[in-house]
C-alpha cells in the first residue's frame, strides 16, 4: 500500500501542509506553531500527537481534522470495541507507542486505526508483519489507548503458562501499565480531577474501581460529594498514574502504599498525600490536597464560632495543659492542630511533632514522620521527645494504650494532641485527659462540640 507521509518537515523548512491546515481553519495559532517547530523534531512517530499538544482541540476533535485532512474514515470507541483485535501480533508497547489498534475486517482482509495516519515507518512495520496490504483508517488517541487496554487486559487475563511465563508477562504488564499510566489521556485525567478539586475547595478525592466501571467522590466541607469519572480513562491506569506521582510502586497492587508529593494545579501549589488501598475489583486511592498557602493556618479562618474562638486563644495562652482534638474523617483535625501550632510557634519554644504523615510543613516547627518498620512509634517518639527539652509537644493521633498514658503532660509544658474518633481509642484518650486513673488529675475544659459542615 502507498502512504504518503503528508506531515513529515520538507528540507526548505516549510511548514507542514496539516499544520498550515490547521493554522488556516484559526485551530492553532502561528506563535505555538513557530515553536512547536523549533523545539520538536516532527520526523518521529508521535507528530500528531505532540502537535496535537500544542492546540486547544480535545482529543476527537483532533481526530475529526485528521479524519478530513487525510481523508481517512474515524473510528469511535464503540465501533474499535467491537472489532476483532490482531493486537497480539504486535508488543503491547510498540501498539502503545505508535498509537495504533489492528484488526480484521468481516470479509478476513487487515485493516489498522491509526492515530498518527502520517507515521510512515511504523505503517510500514505493520504491512510487514500483516505481510499483506490492509486498509487504514484513524481514531483519536485516547480512543486507542482505551481500547488497546480493553484487548490487552483481556488477552493477559486469559493467557496461561508456567511459573517463569507468568513472571514474565506480569513484567511485561507493569510495563504496560506505566506506559499507558503516562500517556496523555490518563494524564489528563488526573490533571483535570486535582485542578477541579482545588476549585471545589475538596480536601480528598476517592478514585474507587467497581465491577462496570469507576467511581470518583471529593470530601467538600466534610461531606463526599460525586464528581464525573474521567470517561475512556482505565481504573487501573488513573490509580497507576497517582502512585507514579507519589512515588509509590505500581507493580504492588496487593498492600496498601503511602505517598506524597507536591503539584501545581490551578495555579497553586499543593502538597498532596496518596494512600491506596486493595480491594475485590482493582486498587482504590485516596487523595489528600494540602496547600501550602501558610495564611490558611490562620485561627480566624477555622470557621468558629466567636465564642469557642475566644475559648481555642485562651487555652493556647495558658502556661502548660493538654489539647484534644477529636473528629470524624474530614472534620478538619489536623488542619485545626497545624493552626494552633503556627499560633504557637515563637522563637522562643522548641515545638516538636510526631505525624503519620506530616501534612503541613510548618517552618521552625522540628516535625517528625512515623516509621514503625523500624520502631519510631508514636509511644517511643514520646520517650525520646522529653529528652529534647521541648515546650510542646504535639502528638498525631493516640492509637494505643502507652501513647495515651505517655500524653498526660509533664508541669509546665504544653502538648497537643489529636485523638481518634474510634470509641476504643476516645474512650482512653477521655482518660487520659479526666485523669481519673492518673495522679496530679488536670481539669478538661472542652469545646461544644460541632459537626462538619
């Protein structure tokens, strides 16, 4: 078959004739054209696609304008998902990279969908191994990468074979999915629910897989609220991309990870907390956003009432005690201690921290992560915290007994500490604070409590 690379950069440097197409119908404009020449090399197989970067246009209309320039039938989702694939013929990462879904027509002939229909050598790679001419036709890349994941996660479910076989191909499907955990439409995705969080004004997104699909819910003012699921955009590859941006291990899918990271979305710089779960129908993760905005921690921006404001500043002011914070998931506990301590934090004190995991970096502020793989426990931080002549002391969460005895404070010093809403743990955190089984009992003066808004 004769395919005529239309798209490849002539040797008088002219523009390419689908880039003044698109500079003609005004959807790209010459400054971001003038670059995107200069600075990538359009010889390559993902042209298409990185010009496509440089343009407003989402991924279909994109593809309607290849469509036409090229004169080549499109391909939707649905119709890619009905054909036979060939995928198997072909390494998942070339099919990936290329963009590219082969398949078989009714009557036995080859055909390919082809986001990049200008990619002269990766056409000719497929002719040789179809060994045949076939019949080309486009379809939008996230189109593709969707359907090559349906095809590719089908064959891998019911591929057999012996012990090293299956260490192989799992290899092989780490790489897959780190792969396809980068490609643009996945990235995107991700992009696009952290930047409309932000907005909302969410302190968590939940990504969580369901047998037919995915769902997706933002805690606003303490309540889960549902979002639009990223359509086209595979479960496992929107978890594996977060992992990939906390650092975390996409081949483990078995065990829960922790991780963090720092972004940039909606013009703002967040730090974000990522904790994954396993569960029956895939991987589920938790997102955590943090601004890094230091005036947040302001006490006049907790939202409380005048009265228990007055009371929060007046038990802040007092020499040494203990404060309590106890709450639900989202009710703003950790937001509360960080902004009692930035009230607290004078050159004057020594303030240490022991989190799991410290979400609020607080300069000046000695903040210390737990780590009970190697013993640094809430209890033993405690014990080693009084050798460091501290003035107080904050303590993330009383999981256990010895924690919970260990918080009653010393005289004269002050300690913030953060209990959990579990009864077994209330329970025993209300006894450390009454006093009632601790000599030298110290008098709790509590808020009123309040829900979430």
């Amino acid at each position: 078959m004769n395919i005529q690379s239309t798209v490849a950069v002539r040797k008088d440097g002219q523009i390419p004739d689908f880039a003044e197409h698109l500079l003609e119908r005004g959807l790209i404009d010459q400054t971001r054209l003038t670059a995107f020449s200069f600075t990538d090399s359009l010889d390559s197989g993902s042209t298409l696609r990185r010009l496509w970067k440089s343009t407003d246009l989402s991924s279909h209309e994109f593809a309607n304008e290849v469509a036409a320039f090229f004169g080549l039938r499109k391909l939707t989702l649905v119709e890619l998902a009905e054909l036979r694939s060939l995928a198997d013929r072909f390494t998942p990462r070339f099919l990936r990279e290329a963009s590219l879904f082969p398949f078989e027509m009714e009557d036995g002939t080859f055909a390919l969908a082809a986001g990049d229909p200008a990619d002269a050598q990766a056409l000719q790679a497929v002719e040789i191994v179809f060994g045949a001419p076939f019949e080309l036709v486009t379809a939008s890349f996230e189109d593709i990468a969707t359907a090559l994941g349906d095809k590719l996660d089908a064959a891998d479910a019911t591929a057999a074979g012996g012990r090293a076989g299956e260490a192989g191909g799992a290899d092989e499907n780490v790489d897959n999915l780190r792969d396809l955990a980068s490609g643009a439409p996945v990235v995107r995705a991700v992009n696009d629910l952290i930047e409309k969080a932000v907005e909302l004004r969410a302190s968590d997104i939940h990504i969580e897989p369901l047998r037919d699909g995915l769902k997706v819910r933002m805690r606003v003012d303490g309540l889960l609220r549902n979002a639009p699921a990223p359509a086209h955009v595979l479960p496992q590859a929107l978890v594996s991309r977060v992992k990939i941006l906390a650092g975390l291990n996409i081949a483990e899918r078995r065990l829960p990870q922790d991780g963090a990271a720092r972004l940039q979305a909606a013009r703002t710089e967040i730090d974000v907390r990522v904790a994954t779960m396993p569960t029956q129908h895939g991987e589920s993760a938790v997102i955590r956003l943090l601004p890094r905005d230091r005036g947040l921690l302001d006490i006049p921006r907790l939202g409380l009432a005048p009265d228990d404001e007055r009371k929060v500043r007046s038990l802040l002011d007092l020499p040494h005690g203990m404060i309590a914070v106890t709450g639900p998931t989202g009710s703003g506990k950790t937001t509360t201690l960080a902004t009692m301590l930035s009230a607290l934090n004078l050159p004057s004190r020594k303030i240490l921290t022991i989190e799991d995991p410290v979400e609020y970096e607080i300069p000046g502020i000695n903040q210390s992560q737990l780590k009970p793989a190697i013993g640094l426990t809430f209890a033993a931080a405690m014990r080693a915290f009084v050798r460091q002549d501290p003035d107080v002391i904050m303590v993330g969460e009383v999981r256990d007994p010895e924690t919970a005895l260990r918080a009653k404070p010393p005289i004269r010093q002050r300690s913030s500490n953060r209990a959990s809403r579990s009864s077994g743990l209330t329970a025993r955190a209300d006894t450390v604070v009454g006093g009632n089984p601790l000599p030298n009992p110290t008098r709790m003066r509590r808020l009123r409590s309040r829900k979430p808004r």
